[in-house]
C-alpha cells in the first residue's frame, strides 16, 4: 500500500511540474513579466526567470519520474521556494494575505512524498 501511495503521489508532483513548466515557458513567450521577491521583472530578465524556473521545475520532473536519489528533497525546495516568493510578492503589492493554491499544494504533497520517502 506505502509503495502504491508514493507512486501516486509522485505522479501528482511530476503533472504539477510539467503544467508550471508549460505555463512558465507560455508565459515567457508571450509576454514575459514576471515579479521576483516583489520587484516587478519585464522584458528578458523576466524571460530568463520564467525560464529558469520552468527547466528547473522540468529536471525535477525527470528526477522525480525515474526515481532518482534527491528528487523529493529538491521538489520540496522547489515549491518551498515559489510559495514563499509568491508570499513576498503578494504582501509587497499590499493585496491582502492571499496564498497561492498551486505552490501550496506542491509544498504539502512534496512534504507527505518525502515523508512517505522516510518512513519506507
């Protein structure tokens, strides 16, 4: 049952990763504006941003498909990171206390996958 329940929780994160790949990288084509730590980024820095993210999130996808070594630990820091970016940014443009709910489902279940990791 553990062995199952990983695999389903790996898969979540892996499909959670692949549409922010997808986003980011849409995004960065379009119209590349993006906020880092509250600053307002536009043009190529926010392209290179938006694309730095989308790869990294794509590597961890792979990471975490073939089952590599750090796969979840690095997921966790992945969506660690954005929730709290996302956090800054929403409180420095003063819209009240709003979290955003794909960071935080990818934190929690990047969470319960390595705790699942730990306890087998």
């Amino acid at each position: 049952m553990s062995k199952a329940l990983e695999e389903v929780v790996r898969y979540i994160l892996i499909v959670l990763l692949v549409l922010i790949f997808a986003g980011s990288a849409f995004v960065s084509l379009i119209n590349p504006e993006a906020y880092f730590l509250g600053e307002k980024l536009s043009g190529g820095k926010a392209a290179a941003y938006l694309l730095t993210g989308a790869i990294a999130g794509a590597i961890i996808a792979y990471l975490l498909l073939t089952k590599k070594r750090g796969g979840e630990i690095a997921s966790v820091l992945y969506f660690g990171g954005y929730f709290i970016e996302s956090l800054v940014r929403i409180l420095s443009l003063d819209l009240g206390f709003l979290i955003s709910p794909l960071f935080t489902i990818g934190l929690v279940v990047s969470i319960f996958l390595l705790f699942i990791k730990l306890r087998s």
